[in-house]
C-alpha cells in the first residue's frame, strides 16, 4: 500500500507568520526520504495554505509522485493541465469549510465534471474522486472514465473505535465494488496511527493519503519519525490481507 502524504498544513504553519519557513518541499523531501511514496497538496480557491508556487515546485521536483487535490473547477483544471502532476483527486470544496467535509456527489454532479475528467485524463494524468463508500456514486465514477476513487473516511475515523464495525464494513464492500468495476481504490481522511490499521487491511485499497494528523504527530515525533511510524500501523494491517 502506498502512503501519500499530505503537506497542506506545512503550508498553513509557514503562513501564519509569512515568510518562507517551513517549507512545504523540505517536508516532502523529508516525507520521501523517510519511506512515503508521494506527496498529496490541495491548491485551494482561497489559497488558505498551499499557494501557486508551491505547486510549480511540488511539480518540478525530482523523483515525486505528486498527487494534486483540487476542485474541478476552470481555474484548477488549467493549472493542474500546467503542472502536469502524476494524479489528481477531485474533491468538493467550499471557502467557509476547515477541512473537506464529504465526498463528491457524483450522480448530481453536472456536465462540467464531466468535462474536467475527461481533460485531465486525456492529458495523462490518474484521475480519482473523492466519494463516499456508496456503490451508485462508485458507479458514476467509473461512467465518468475516472481511473479511481478515493474513499472518504472521515466518518470512520471520526467514530469510536468500538463502534467502527459497520462503517468499515461499508468501505470494504465499496473497495470491492470499485476494484470489480476496474477502477483503483484509494483511502483518507482523518486517518492516525490506529484507525489506519482497518483501512490498511482492505486488500484493494492501494493508496491512503494522510496529511493533518502526520504534520501535528511531527510536533512531538519529528516528521520521518511520524511517517515512519505511520508507514508500520500500515504494514501491520496489510498483513492482516496477506499481501
């Protein structure tokens, strides 16, 4: 299972106070080097915490698979053609939201999605949406021509963990309907070190991306040492898929 890392908060540290430090691409520098397999950023309509310039040289650097978070509208469909990053996730945004608060709502979604898809992928870029774990919005996806979903798991990691049953149940059985359909299968959203572990054993769950936990655990455990650690609860849940 791969783990992309989220860097956005780097970014929202740096401009609290202005000026240039940190900085998002030391972090994802670091991230890499300490065994994360790519790095996620979400330019934003409010440019809040990544800017543009971050993401020309997210893009340009080196050996990165970067995974582009972005609302499909014109404005970051042109930039994200520009950049040229190995993947995009489409994902809902709204300016007065913390954080993503759902998934898409594909089946109401109207032609400009649509369009958006079809642009990015015909550019060669891995197109995903952020969904919920709902086999109508997975079938809509892959009607779209998307080559994957990113299944929100907020709601799950949100819940004690004692009750969790039912809801990771639920992400199962949309990675199997997505996987059945063709599509990849990926995972995030409020994911930490314990509730990662059920994810991680999802056998068609290829990808978690996990940024704000990550970032705050770095605080008290360094940056390499959090994703480090984050990089072990997943191998010891994947061994619970046998893979």
């Amino acid at each position: 299972m791969r783990l992309s890392v989220n860097v956005d908060h780097v970014a929202t540290l740096r401009n609290a106070r202005g000026g240039r430090f940190p900085c998002p691409v030391e972090a994802a520098r670091a991230c890499l080097a300490a065994g994360a397999d790519g790095i996620t950023i979400h330019l934003r309509e409010d440019r809040r915490h990544i800017r543009d310039e971050d993401a020309r040289r997210m893009a340009a650097e080196p050996g990165l698979r970067l995974n582009f978070e972005m609302a499909a509208t014109e404005e970051m469909v042109g930039i994200a053609l520009s950049l040229a990053p190995a993947a995009c996730c489409l994902v809902p945004e709204k300016r007065a939201e913390l954080t993503t608060e759902g998934g898409l709502d594909v089946l109401r979604a109207g032609p400009s999605l649509a369009e958006a898809v079809h642009r990015l992928a015909g550019a060669g870029i891995e197109v995903s949406l952020f969904v919920e774990p709902d086999p109508a919005q997975i079938d809509a996806v892959a009607a779209l021509g998307a080559q994957a979903i990113e299944l929100h798991t907020g709601t799950y990691a949100d819940t004690a963990p004692g009750a969790r049953g039912p809801l990771l149940a639920r992400l199962r059985a949309a990675a199997g309907h997505a996987a059945g359909l063709g599509l990849a299968c990926h995972a995030g959203h409020g994911l930490d070190y314990e509730s990662v572990v059920g994810i991680a054993a999802i056998p068609q769950v290829e990808e978690v991306s996990i940024g704000h936990f990550l970032i705050g655990a770095a605080v008290f455990e360094g940056l390499p040492g959090a994703v480090a650690r984050m990089r072990a609860a997943i191998a010891a849940g994947r061994s619970e898929t046998g893979h």
